[in-house]
C-alpha cells in the first residue's frame, strides 16, 4: 500500500470545493453565469444541487489522492528537488496543463463550447490545483 496522506488528500478534496464555490459563486459567480450563459429564475434550490455537490467532492477526493500518488513518486526526483512546498505545487501544475487543460480542450475542438467560459474554468482548475500540491505537500 502507498503511504499516502490521507488528511491530506481530504483537506485538499475540501479546499478545491470551497475554492471552485468561490470561483463559481460570490468572488467571480456572475462572469461564470454570463460565459455559461446560465440565467437563474430565483426557484433555485440549495437542496436540489445537494447531489451535485456531493458527486463534485468525490470527485476532488479522486482527484487529490491521484495528485498525492503522483506527488509522492515525484518528490523523490532529483528533478525537482526533493519532497516539500514547490514540488507539490509544480505536481499539480503539470497535472493541470497536461490532463485539465488537454482533456477540457475537447469541449472547444470537438463540442464547440465557449472559448471564454473554458478559459475561465482553466484558470479556476490552475489555482485549485496549485493549491491541492501544496496541500498534499504540506500537510
């Protein structure tokens, strides 16, 4: 079994959840909506996203504890200088530009999203997961 942090991965599951209810709520909510272009009605329900937020949190949980395997054979790189604070921030750096940014880009090529909106979202995801490797590394 790898020695894996598992408070860290929790804590950093939680952080990339309160971080991307920030992003796309009371610091940058409105330019989310209008890129998204979601109108709200005002019906809109705390309860009824309660799934959401849920599948949402798993996964971050998934996504921390791979970022921490990962974290954890790259720290012993001489490459990037050992275990500590800016070696898990360079994991979920290069994590972010070469799964997040790749994969998403599918939505502009292929679906034809918003350009804007998977900018937005690529910044979001690059500060959430520059905090989760400095989380895993620190913790």
């Amino acid at each position: 079994m790898l020695p894996i942090n598992l408070i860290a991965v929790v804590v950093a599951a939680v952080a990339a959840f309160v971080l991307g209810f920030l992003f796309h709520g009371p610091l940058t909510g409105k330019l989310w909506m209008k890129l998204a272009d979601i109108h709200p009605t005002g019906n809109e329900k705390f309860a009824d996203m309660i799934p959401q937020m849920l599948w949402n949190l798993l996964a971050n949980l998934v996504t921390a504890y791979v970022l921490a395997v990962i974290y954890l054979f790259s720290s012993s790189s001489p490459y990037l200088g050992g275990p500590g604070l800016s070696t898990g921030i360079i994991v979920g750096l290069w994590a972010w530009l070469g799964f997040l940014v790749t994969a998403t880009s599918i939505e502009v090529i292929w679906m034809k999203r918003s350009v804007k909106l998977w900018l937005f979202e690529c910044v979001c995801s690059l500060i959430v997961m520059a905090v989760m490797g400095a989380i895993i590394a620190s913790i």
